[in-house]
C-alpha cells in the first residue's frame, strides 16, 4: 500500500489496575492505520475496542493501567513518537493537535449549558476556522442557521454526533479515531454518515481513521482492512471479504417472553394518557405537534423514527424536561412536577451514573429515595438485569457498554416505578446484547405488569418484542399499530426506517 503509516499498534498487551489487582484487557495487539485508510476494528461488547482506541488517545489515566509490553507509534511529517512514553503535557499537544476522537456517547462531549456552535469552534489546542465548519455541518445534513444557538440537550443524539464529526474534519487531523460513531443514528442516517466519513478519509492528504464497531454488515461497505478482536485478543485481520464475525448469534425468544406461565397477568390499567400534546423549546415553535399516546401495564410500546423525528423529545415532555404549548388533557400532570412512578433510561449510561462512584455507591445513594426495602433487595435487583454482587465494588468505566446500560436500569428501577421510559438503550451495543436488553424490558412488563416505552431508530428488533410500535416522522406520530400491521406497511419510508431500500 502505497500510503504512509499513521498509526502502529505493536505487541500492546495491558492490564487494567482494580483494587489492587491486575486484570488483563488486552493482550498481544498488532495493527497500523494508513493515511487515507479506514481500518475497522470489531468485536463484541466487552471484547477490549473502546479500551484500546482510550489508551490510543489518552483518556484512560495513566495510573489505571499498565503496559506488558509493546508500544503504540504515532507517525507523521514531524517524525514517529511512541505515545505510552511520553510525558502528559508533550502527550495532550500531540493527540490535542493531530488526533481526534469521536466518542461513543456523544453527549459526553457538549457542556450542557453552553450553545452547540461556540462549543464546537473551541477545540481545545486546535484552530477551528468557523466557515469551514459550519460547511463541513451542512454536507452532513445538518443545518447551522437553525441549530448552531441550540444547547447538546435540544439535538437528538444523531445531530450531536454528526456536529462532532464536522468539527472533526474541519480541524484536519492526521488520526481519527471514531468509537461506535453511528450507534445514534438511523439506519438511513448510519449510510450517509458512513459514506461521508469515508469520502473525507480517501480525500488527498485525508487522515486514517481507526473506526471500531460491532456491525460488521454496516461498516464493510467503507473498510479497507479489519480486525477481529475477542476477549483482548486479535482473532483475525485482512481486507473485509476474508473477514468472519465469531460473534454468537442471539437467540432472544421475542414477543411472548420468559415469564413464568403461573403467573397471571392482572387487568391493564391506563398509566400514560396524553391527548393533543404540542412542545417545544421556543414559544410558537413547537417540536412536537398534537400527539396522542396512550400507555397500558403489562405493555410494551416501541417509538421509532429517523434521527431528528421527535423520538426523545417526546420522551423529555413526557418527563416535563420540555416545555409543554398545548394539550386538551384535563387530567394531565405539571410538566413541572415529574410523576414519582415514571423513570427514565437514557440512551448513554454516562448521564445516570457517576464516573466516581462504584455501583455500590451508586445504587445507595438513589435507594435512598426509593422504598425501604430498597437496598435489601439489591442482589436480587442485580440479578434481574443480569448482574451480580462481585460487580459492587467496580467504577462505570471497568463495566462493558451493555454491563454499563444494566446498572442504569437497575437504578431506574429501584424506585420501584410503574413507567419506565428508554431512549435508545440498546444504540451503542452489539445485536445480541441489544436483544438481552429488549428482554429484560420484555420481562418487565409480564412480570411485574410495568408499561415500558421504548424509543430506538432500529425498528425490525422494536418489531419482535413490542406489543404496540409508533412511528414518528417531523414531531408526528405517523403510524400507529400492532408489529404484524406493520409489516403489510410498504411506504418508502418506513422501509428506510427498516433498513431496506427504497422504491
């Protein structure tokens, strides 16, 4: 290949330091990144990726691990360093500068009170030239007249994450190293995405990009090599025809669940009833417009749409967080006094747990607003989301991203609420482990007879489990109706909204 290296992962083996312990995560990495090359590192939850991309750029404290062996090379014009042995200040001008990370979780990125443009043009250590940006924001489908004075919380996750990579591209880095980048988007907005990612990439003087996934089928189409990674291990390596996903193939039961047949399921009660429902952040601008939505115990209703299309912001007005311009609904509660018995599952973990605290401290601290019972009943919680007692003492970070979005349920839970609400829960994770969080929800609802509402953009997985579906398009709900209506709908956008194409 005719190309310059940029980056050379070799022989990196690591351990993770936890309570005085050494725990391997990664072990014998080899790999190089080309300039103009994407290269695709894959794998399972839990497999090592993001921990080896954190350790490429720096984010993990250098005191929370320790390299066996082997070095991780930066290469470019101005010669080759090895990353692990510089020092922290030489280390941050170098990745500050000619390395950019574009996160899993992008609303980790944005400050949440300060605006979405003036964030964007203060990367830190670099120079971000406004015009550039905002053209690069528009190539993305984004449109920065309407959405550069808005704060991260008033964009869906897609328009966060398609903002960090215009600022990404517009400041030229050499490396790019993009985590999970289209876990927030659509399927239709994860292939235009992918596209323009790889345009900028094999442009003259384009920058490698280390891009880790776990969909293999989404991320072929743009991969000039991949490697396979399992437990920490490289298991294989080569262009993407020679490549095969070891991965297990899930096998969720779907519409019907596990629960245990004795168990009789009680009358459905109403526990949602929102009639004729506008908001929106700015008066006479609504976001939403004169929905209608009904929520019954026992039931498990899934909300999809395309990235921008209302999902979480009608989750936010459910919860009050929106502001509320009209609705019909006698009964209806204060948007300024949230319903006790309605929790919220975010669609990163991040935002409901505290990076500092174990999940011991973690679940403590919220059962203390929960029924008394609440901390008694803790292992038995754990167990239910799939958790056990020898996870307690663990950080966030030491958890995988599907072990991260159970403790976030699990504390959602521990109020004991007859409304749970997800938004994109499952985004950022592999498809076995999305189908074992539909279950969980699926569980919940036959057997300890909650309403659970579900937002997501993957909307053949909402059409196995839920009993009812949604389909919002431009803050409307278009479509409403059982998974087996839907699937006699044919419109070309509820195709798009499947993955499939168009007519």
């Amino acid at each position: 290949m005719n190309r310059p290296e940029v980056l050379n992962v070799e022989n990196l083996s690591v351990d993770i330091l936890r309570s005085g312990q050494r725990n391997p995560v990664l072990r014998n990495i080899n790999l190089t990144v080309y300039r103009r090359e994407t290269h695709v590192l894959i794998g399972a939850s839990g497999s090592g990726k993001t921990t080896l991309a954190m350790i490429i750029s720096g984010i993990i404290p250098r005191d929370l691990y320790e390299v066996v062996s082997g070095h991780v090379w930066f290469c470019n014009e101005a010669g080759k360093v090895d990353l692990l042995t510089l020092d922290w200040t030489t280390r941050q001008q170098v990745t500050g500068q000619r390395i950019n990370m574009i996160f899993q979780e992008p609303a980790t990125a944005f400050n949440p009170v300060r605006k979405v443009g003036r964030q964007l043009l203060e990367a830190p250590q670099q120079a971000v030239d406004e015009e550039m940006l905002q053209s690069r924001a528009r190539s993305l489908g984004l449109d920065p007249a309407a959405l550069w004075d808005r704060y991260p919380w008033q964009l869906s996750g897609g328009q966060q994450q398609r903002f960090l990579l215009a600022r990404a591209l517009a400041t030229t880095p050499d490396l790019i190293l993009a985590d999970e980048p289209t876990s927030a988007l659509d399927h239709h907005h994860q292939q235009e995405f992918l596209r323009d990612l790889s345009k900028a990439v094999s442009a003259e003087q384009g920058p490698g990009l280390l891009l880790i996934s776990h969909d293999r089928d989404l991320v072929s189409q743009i991969a000039d090599t991949i490697t396979e990674i399992e437990e920490g291990r490289v298991i294989h390596q080569g262009p993407p025809d020679e490549n095969r996903m070891t991965v297990a193939k899930s096998e969720h039961l779907g519409r019907g669940g596990s629960h245990d047949p004795s168990i009789k399921p009680e009358a459905p009660r109403e526990l949602l009833k929102i009639r004729n429902l506008s908001a929106g952040y700015e008066e006479d601008v609504p976001v939403l417009h004169e929905l209608h939505l009904n929520l019954y115990s026992g039931e498990l209703v899934g909300i999809a749409g395309s990235s921008g299309s209302g999902k979480s912001s009608l989750l936010r007005a459910i919860l009050g967080l929106m502001p509320w311009q009209s609705s019909v609904e006698e009964e209806k509660r204060s948007p300024d006094a949230r319903p006790a018995h309605i929790q919220l599952v975010y669609q990163d973990p991040g935002r409901s747990l505290n990076p500092v605290m174990s999940l011991s401290q973690t679940m403590r601290e919220w059962a203390r607003a929960a029924h008394p019972d609440a901390i008694r009943s803790l292992s038995g919680l754990l167990r239910e989301v799939g958790l056990d007692e020898g996870m307690l003492d663990r950080l966030p970070h030491m958890f995988s991203g599907g072990q991260r979005q159970r403790m976030a349920i699990a504390r959602a839970l521990l109020t004991q609420p007859e409304v749970l609400l997800a938004d994109e829960p499952f985004s950022n994770l592999d498809a076995n482990l999305r189908d074992q969080v539909m279950q969980i929800f699926l569980d919940l609802t036959r057997q300890k007879n909650m309403g659970v509402l579900v937002v997501a953009h993957d909307l053949p997985r909402l059409e196995r489990f839920c009993d009812r579906i949604l389909l919002l398009k431009e803050g409307r709900i278009m479509w409403e109706g059982t998974p087996d209506q839907l699937s006699e709908q044919q419109e070309d956008w509820i195709r798009e909204l499947r993955g499939e194409h168009a007519h």
